[in-house]
C-alpha cells in the first residue's frame, strides 16, 4: 500500500519491521503503511505480535531489524522529532494516582509544549464529560472514568497520530459505545490517522476502514472490513478472526496466499 | 547523551510540577522526609554528648566535642536523602506505571535526569535543612557556619548521590521494581567504607585504597580535618569532585545504555507493581 501513496499522504510507513527475544520471534517482517485520516484495525490473538508492534511504532521497544517512519521521521534515530506528534491511550499503562485528573492533565499539555492549556483541559473536559471529577484523584476513578481520563491525554496535544491498545478493554458497553463514537467524530473532525489494536470484532467492524491480521507475529491478511467478509465467506469479523486463529483458512486472494 | 540545544526547561518544568504535585498531596510523606534525619541526628547528638561529657571521657573525646559525630550524620542525611530524593521520584512513575507514558512523550532521557536531580535538591531542602537548624538548637553544632567547606562538602556529597539514582534508575528501567531494594540499601555501603564515622586510618590496610575510590570519603575526612584542625583540605575537595565527575559519566552512560537495553528488551512496557 505505501508504494501507492503520495509521501505526503503517508502518516506511518513501516518496513521489515521484525522483533525476536532471545529465540522468541515476536514480529516476524512487517510491512504495512497509513494513510492520512484512515482508522487500521491491528487483530489478532494473545500473542500475536500487536503490543510489540505497538511499542516499536512508539519507540518503546527496538526493532531487531526493520524501519519505521512516522511523517518521514525515523522512529529509532529520529523519534523526538516526531513525538509531538503522536499519542496513545492503553490500559496497561497507567497515570499517577495521587494526581487530580486536572494535575495529571496539565503535566501531560506542559510535556507536549501545549499552548493555553487550562483551555484545552476544559474543552477536552466537556468533550469527554470529565468535569464533575477533574479535581479528584486518578486513583479514585471507576474504569470507566480513568479510560476517558486517558483519552484526554492521548489527545491533549492534537495528535496526527493516534495508536490505540485496546482503548475499550473492561469498559462495560454503554461506555464502550460512547468511547467508540467520540473516537469517530474526533478522526473525522480532525484528520487524525488512528492504528488501534484490539479484540472487540464489533469495535474494529465500526471504527476501521482497514484491518491489519496478525498471527504468531506474521500478518496474515490487510484489507477493509467488508473485504474481509467477503473472502472469508463471513457475516462478521468475529467468524473471519476465529477462521484465522484456528487455522480454517480458505480464503482467496489472502496477503501471503 | 545530552544535545544541550534540545533541552527544554518546559518539559523539565512539568516534571519538577508533576513530582511537586506529589510531594504536595501527602503531608505524611513530608512529616517523614524531616523524620528519619530527626531522628538520626538527636540519636547521634545525645551520643555525642554522654561521650563527651559522661565519666571518664573517651580516648577521641577532642575530636567529638568538636562535632565529628554529629556533623558527620548531618552529611551523610544529605548523600543519603539526596539520592533516595532522585530515587524515590523516579520509582514513583515506576509504582504509577506511568513510565511508558513519559518516554514516548517529547520528554527527552536527560530533562527526565535534570527534572530528578531538581527534586533530590527539593527534598533534601524540605528534609534536612529543618534538622540542621534544630542541631543548632539542640547541640549547638551549626553546619551552616562551615561556610565554603560546607559549600565544597555539598557538592561532592550531591554529585555522588546523583551517580547513584542515576544507576539505580537504569537498573529499575531495565530490570523492573525486582530490583527497587537497590533504590533503599545501595547507599548504605558508604557507611563503613565512606568513613564517615571514624578516619581512613581506622581501617585495615587493604581496604583502604577502596575507600579512597568514594568521593564521600574525601569529604568525612575533610570534615574532620575542618572541626578538628580548623584547616579546609582542598586537595581531598578537588579529588573528591575529580573522582565525582568519572562516577557521574559513567553513570550517565551506563543509564543510557539500560534504557536502550530496556528498549531491546521490551520491557518498558512492562513496569509496574
């Protein structure tokens, strides 16, 4: 897909990218690309190789082998150039507890050189329904209220990149659904380009336009939702995952078919 | 490590405002930052003076009436508090799990470092300080009035501290809160090896060339050089901060080269309790 893409129309270009710890091979060589303003599903089981990928786009994991180019900027050599740039949000990573949600917030708009940030507290604040606890600890927060607190972070500067770790893991659904179309009308309000890892199939149908199949570190497949229902004779994405993670697999004109 | 050009004072700034935040919303965390030095120094000054003033004086009893036990426990809180103070910080994004939050932030390794050594200053300010003054009142030692040798003694005892959160902060990052003991006990090695109680000269001969290798003890033996002989030796200042400056460099490379160990390792994404 990147060879087909203006640069300028190229959030993420990622190259060979490969991971192996020790004898364990995590990624196996990755190429994919995003573009500008597209929302790309990352799916796969446990263990196949979405996190990792995750936390090499971010800088937080070397790449064994491989590049990867955020807006043309290295991510291993170059990445403070970019990191202004980008955000994310994931449940496995937390903010201080002792903090209110307003410190935290204002911490996190200082870091990323965010100008009038008492004002881009409050609108995200209304945005995200954070007001009633903006001055209340992190720490007392429901899971609900601590993912929306995150959120604000992951876009208290305006990313033009957004990477998602399963943003609505342990939510209940009211909340999940609400989560799901704040992140919509955000990607279509701002042009943000969205990588979101995740199990939830409906999540993925409703937000992707794209769908990147990982399996034991290999991508198994890249197309739309609706491509994928159609090669894999599936009315649902969840059918077409558990196709791929059991092996079922009989689709035609698949990646590495 | 550091491109001087690219440090911002804004994001060492929100670090500084972030670990204030902190220190802020806890006023038993502040109670037991002047604790333990309270608690340190009366134990040394009361021993201090039944020593000095109890029957039959003790054979160095010049040397203790002069301060050596009580100004050598004030120094100490300061070399220890001021590397817990950068330690404890850095543990604190360790115990939020908020370490991968900050890394893929624009905050580059080294304003992360400065933001650190701002707050061991922080916290030795709102720890020690108070009990050097309550020194002065309880046993009439003042620290203070050492002027320029306490000055020379500072900056030795701070460097020194720094090295050591430096390398118990890449160890942390690289081999996660299993190793968080080191943030509490490393320093603790300078307590018989520094000296800082009795002269090198008290120890066998062959552990002495080890001592010689830490910059406090250049400072202990300072200090008793500068209550005991009224002289500041400034030859032991200048090799206590040569050695200093070798420590902290290796420290510096040896945090960089954690953090990329941990970066290879993957496990930035794993910190936490």
């Amino acid at each position: 897909m990147s060879s087909l893409l203006p640069r300028s129309n190229v959030a993420l270009i990622v190259e060979d990218l490969s991971k192996t710890y020790n004898t364990t091979i995590a990624v196996r060589p990755l190429s994919f690309s995003l573009a500008v303003g597209s929302t790309t599903g990352l799916l796969g089981g446990n263990g196949a190789g979405k996190t990792t990928t995750i936390g090499m786009i971010m800088g937080l994991i070397e790449p064994t082998s491989g590049s990867i180019r955020v807006f043309g900027h290295d991510m291993v050599h170059d990445r403070h150039r970019v990191l202004g740039r980008m955000n994310f949000e994931s449940p496995y990573v937390d903010m201080p507890h002792r903090l209110t949600v307003r410190q935290n917030l204002r911490v996190f708009a200082q870091l990323y050189g965010v100008t009038d940030s008492e004002g881009k507290i409050a609108r995200l604040a209304q945005e995200l329904a954070l007001v009633e606890f903006l001055d209340r600890p992190s720490g007392s927060l429901s899971a609900g209220q601590k993912t929306r607190v995150a959120l604000a972070k992951a876009l208290i500067n305006d990313p033009e990149l957004l990477l998602l770790d399963e943003p609505t893991a342990s939510l209940d659904p009211d909340t999940a659904d609400w989560v799901r179309a704040y992140l919509e009308t955000h990607r279509r309000d701002r042009n943000c380009t969205i990588l979101l890892a995740s199990h939830n199939m409906a999540e993925v149908e409703r937000l992707c336009d794209r769908v990147i199949m990982l399996k034991q570190g290999s991508l198994v497949d890249d197309a739309s939702p609706a491509e994928l229902l159609a090669r894999y004779g599936r009315s649902n994405l969840e059918d077409v995952f558990l196709d791929v993670a059991r092996g079922r697999v009989n689709a035609k004109n698949r990646v590495d078919s | 490590m550091i491109d001087a050009a690219a440090i911002s004072l804004g994001r060492i700034g929100a670090m500084v405002l972030r670990y204030t935040y902190l220190l802020r919303s806890s006023w038993p965390r502040i109670l037991e930052m002047v604790y333990w030095p309270a608690v340190q120094m009366l134990t040394w000054g009361f021993l201090q003076t039944y020593l000095v003033q109890g029957r039959g004086a003790a054979p160095n009893s010049a040397a203790i009436a002069a301060g050596t036990l009580i100004g050598a426990v004030l120094l100490w809180d300061i070399l220890l508090r001021g590397q817990q103070g950068f330690s404890f910080s850095f543990l604190e994004e360790m115990w939020s799990r908020n370490i991968a939050n900050l890394l893929m932030s624009p905050l580059r390794p080294a304003e992360f470092v400065i933001a650190l050594m701002v707050m061991s200053l922080v916290r030795l300010a709102v720890g020690v300080v108070p009990v050097t003054l309550m020194a002065i009142e309880f046993f009439g030692f003042n620290l203070w009035a050492l002027g320029f040798a306490f000055a020379a003694f500072f900056v030795v005892l701070i460097v020194f501290a720094w090295s050591v959160g430096l390398l118990v902060s890449g160890v942390l990052l690289r081999y996660g809160l299993g190793a968080e003991n080191l943030a509490w006990s490393l320093m603790f090695i300078i307590q018989p090896l520094g000296c800082i109680f009795y002269p090198v000269a008290a120890l066998p001969g062959w552990l002495q060339p080890i001592c010689w290798v830490l910059p406090p003890t250049y400072v202990f033996e300072g200090l008793r050089g500068v209550l005991i002989d009224h002289v500041l030796h400034t030859d032991l200042m200048l090799t206590g901060l040569a050695i200093d400056s070798l420590l902290f460099m290796g420290a510096a490379f040896a945090f960089a080269w954690l953090l990329a160990s941990a970066r290879r390792a993957g496990t930035l994404l794993q910190t936490g309790e």
